[in-house]
C-alpha cells in the first residue's frame, strides 16, 4: 500500500481478504475485477454533468494484504490500512473482499475520531450474528462493528434485507440492539425517495458522520451472479444506485464494496456493478459539495 499523496481527496485500497466466505469463495480478486472493469469508464457523467476529475484526485492505494486461514490478522491489517487512509485526510473506498470486512473497516475509521458514526448498509443479509462456524466470518461483521464505542447499532440501517439466507442468530441480534431494517418489500411500498429519507434520518441521528457499506449481493442475482450467496428477488440495479445517491449526499466517511466474487461472475457484470457503486458514491458527493468533508472528524490520526 502506500500510493496515495497528501492532496488526494480519495484513495481506493482493495483487500484481498476471503476467509470469512463461508461457502462459495472468490471475493479475494474482486479488487482485481472492479479495476479490470473500471477502463470501460470515463470521469464524467452525462445525467449530472459531474467530472470527477476536475474535483478530485482518486488514488488506488493497492492491496491490503491478508493471511489466509487468519481472520484476526487479517482484520488487524485492514484496519491499520483504512486508518492510514483516513488519517492522512483521504477518504477511503475499499473494494472487497467479503463482508467480513465490514467490522475492520469501520474500526480504522472510528479509531481515528472522537465522533460518532452511523452505518448504512445495503444487504440481503443482516450480518448481525456473533460468530458462523465460531469464527467472525462473512455474516458478523456488525456484531463487532456495533460493539465499538461510538458505532451504536442504533444507528445501523441495512436495506434490501429479505429472503431464504437470514441465519435466525443475526435476527435475535439485530432485535436486541434495535438496528433499523428495511425488507425490499417494506422499500417497494415506502418508494425510494423516502427510504432514502428514513435511512439518512436514523443513521444521522445523533452521530457526525455516516459509513456505507455496499453487499453486491443486495442486487437481484440476476444481476450479480459473481457472488458468494446470491439471492433472488433484491434490488434492481437502477434502484439500488437511486438510494445510493441520495444517501451519499449527505456526505459519508467511509464506503466498502463487498462480494464481488470474479470467479462465479459472467462478462465482468458484478464487477461493473461493484465499480457503478464507487462511482455513483463519488458523484453524489460532488454533486451536493461534500467530498472532503470527512476531515473535520479526523481528531485522534493514527501513525504508524
Ligand atoms: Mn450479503
């Protein structure tokens, strides 16, 4: 790692980490994959007449490495790489991987700040239990993220949530700590501006800054093949990135892109949607004018 310099607004880092999959493997190239994809794309964008950049300058920080068959190591490093990220005032973006991700991720982020942070997380899968296979693979991560002092699970918000891969052990979590979920049905009847609108509300409220956790497989599978549990019946792809973009407009500290997993894709889709999701971010946040504004948390940097 280690590309960035001091006056990039944005770092894109992948992690290599997988070993939390629990049954179909792959995520570990879907930094590969968003990058192999991502030359299809120029900076601007026709709808909103953003150029990315002419406002930016988006670095890729390379890959955290992670010890295969070493979940714990691997989360000590990818926290290490997103703290470093964060603190040098670069607003980090990291392609996953797999979900189990999520938890050191937000930790290298609330480690650099006083403040406190809500999450928004678009999932068909609540992620919300202990331990699978008594290990923190991919279906814990805020379990552990919401254990840290300033990330309440009452600030989580996961949408798109539904169908027949909800382990019960993340439904009696994520009733306890009250986290705030949005079943696709439940967005089908709210409309998407007003999910949007829920989602800012209860992720923002009484917190400084808001992550974004994006589960590829939150998209109808039809549109995500390469992944590791896909599920009928999610997000279409148009939906998912209207909500995406009106959430980021609030301005965000932090996003992850998850589950790409190459090896089970067709012709690049998942990947290209893994690469809409960053992009589709990063114009929002110009557009609304908050690209940077992550920096005013930064009040304990972390060196190394
Ligand atoms: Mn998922």
């Amino acid at each position: 790692m280690g590309l960035w310099t001091s006056d990039s607004k944005g770092a894109v880092a992948g992690s290599r980490s997988a070993g939390g999959a629990t049954y179909r493997p792959g995520a570990r190239f879907g930094p590969q994959g968003v990058r192999r994809i991502s030359a299809l794309y120029t900076p601007y964008n026709y709808e909103t007449g953003v150029d990315l950049r002419e406002q930016m300058t988006l670095c890729d920080a390379g890959d955290v490495f992670a010890i295969p068959g070493n979940l714990e190591k691997s989360f000590d490093q990818i926290s290490k790489g997103v703290s470093h990220i964060f603190s040098s005032g670069a607003l980090p973006l990291i392609v996953g991987g797999d979900h189990s991700i999520g938890y050191p991720c937000v930790r290298g982020i609330a480690e650099c700040t006083s403040k406190r942070i809500g999450i928004i997380h678009f999932d068909r899968h609540l992620d919300t239990q202990a331990k699978d296979m008594d290990e923190g693979m991919h279906p814990t991560p805020w379990y552990w993220a919401t254990n840290l002092p300033n990330v309440s699970a009452k600030n989580l918000v996961q949408l798109g949530i539904g169908g027949w891969q909800v382990p019960r052990a993340g439904v009696e979590v994520a009733r306890d700590r009250e986290t705030n979920i949005l079943t696709i049905d439940d967005i089908e009847k709210l409309g998407l501006e007003k999910t949007a609108e829920i989602a800012l509300e209860l992720a923002w409220k009484d917190t400084d800054a808001v992550y974004i956790s994006f589960d590829v497989d939150s998209i109808d599978c039809g549109f995500v093949p390469g992944t590791g549990w896909p599920e009928p019946g999610g997000f279409p792809p148009r939906e998912a990135l209207r909500i995406l973009g009106l959430v980021a407009a609030e301005g965000i500290c932090g996003l992850e892109v998850v589950e790409v997993s190459p090896p089970y894709d067709t012709s690049d889709i998942t990947s290209l949607v893994g690469t809409r999701i960053i992009v589709d971010t990063l114009g929002s946040l110009v557009a609304h004018g908050k690209l940077g504004a992550h920096r005013a948390l930064i009040d304990k940097p972390v060196k190394f």
